[in-house]
C-alpha cells in the first residue's frame, strides 16, 4: 500500500494511510458517507489494523450543523 491514498468516489470520501510517524505504524483508514436514514447527517468509518492484521472500527455521525462547524474548522486551518 502506498504511504498515504485519499479519494472521492460517488458520495464517499476515503482515505487511508500506512507507517504513520505519530501513531502505532499501523493502517488506518477514514471513510465518510451520507447516512441513509432521514436526518442528512454523515456516517464516519475510522479502521485502525493492528500488528497482527485484526481491525478495529469505530463509527461516528455528524448532523448538518456539525458537519458546517467542521467545514469552518477546516476552512480556518487551511488559510494558516
């Protein structure tokens, strides 16, 4: 796997990278997608593999006025 990949596939956002200096130098990996339930919040995938292959996933969703708050968030660390 190379070092680091991220893409936009349909309404998906992926990426995922490999030997982090700052973490375990495990996979990891972030999935993000529009929930299919009503509401139009987005559905969060974080996998970190471990040593011996096994993954560990947790979820997490975000309402449009969080995902509007993260957008800013983002929108302020690009600009510095």
């Amino acid at each position: 796997m190379n070092e680091h990949q991220t893409s936009n596939q349909d309404l998906w956002f992926h990426s995922r990278y490999d030997s982090e200096d700052q973490d375990d130098g495990c996979q990891n990996e972030l999935s993000i997608k529009p929930s299919q339930e009503e509401g139009g919040r987005l559905e969060l995938l974080l996998t970190n593999v471990g040593f011996d292959n096994h993954s560990f996933d947790n979820t997490f969703s975000l309402t449009r006025e969080d995902a509007k708050l993260l957008r800013d968030f983002l929108n302020n660390w690009l600009r510095h």
